[in-house]
C-alpha cells in the first residue's frame, strides 16, 4: 500500500514539472524554470523513497515527503487570465 502512495506522489511532481517546463518554454518566464528544476530533484528524491519503501516504509515515506517539500509552489507569475481549468491543468498559458 505504501509503495502505491509514493509511486502517485511520483507522479504527481513528474506532472507538475512537465506543466513548467511546457509554461517556461511557452513565455520564458524565470520562476517556471525554477519550479521545473525543483520538480526535477524533488522527482529524483521522491525516486530514492520509493525504492527505499520496499526495504523500510516509514524511512521511505518520509523520504518521498522530503522530496514533496523540495517540490512546494513558490512565487510565480500570473500567466493564465482567462483559461479554464483544464486549461491551466495542461499548462496552456495566455501569454506567448
């Protein structure tokens, strides 16, 4: 059960730094470049704690919660003014 939960936090943070590098290289914004960094060594850190979470749960989890952390938001700019959720979701921005 454990090895699930990392595996969807995994994916999630793969997600998210796909969304800001497709952002980044729509309007060469700075921050998305930032946050798709980030999304990258948290993906890397949140990898080692699923592999960990095999060997040892609770070492793993809190592992792939480091790599959560290493993930959170920071400040950004606003690129979507009139997308719809689903457009935000994919990371379709107003600005080109």
């Amino acid at each position: 059960m454990y090895q699930y939960i990392a595996i969807a936090a995994y994916c999630v943070v793969l997600f998210l730094t796909l969304r800001d590098i497709r952002i980044f290289r729509r309007t060469r914004l700075a921050s998305y470049r930032k946050g798709a960094l980030k999304g990258l060594v948290a993906s890397t850190v949140i990898l080692a704690g699923i592999i960990l979470v095999g060997m040892n749960a609770e070492l793993g989890l809190v592992i792939v919660f480091i790599g959560l952390y290493i993930n959170r938001k920071g400040v950004r700019e606003n690129v979507f003014n009139d997308a719809t959720t689903q457009e935000r979701l994919l990371g379709k921005t107003d600005i080109e």
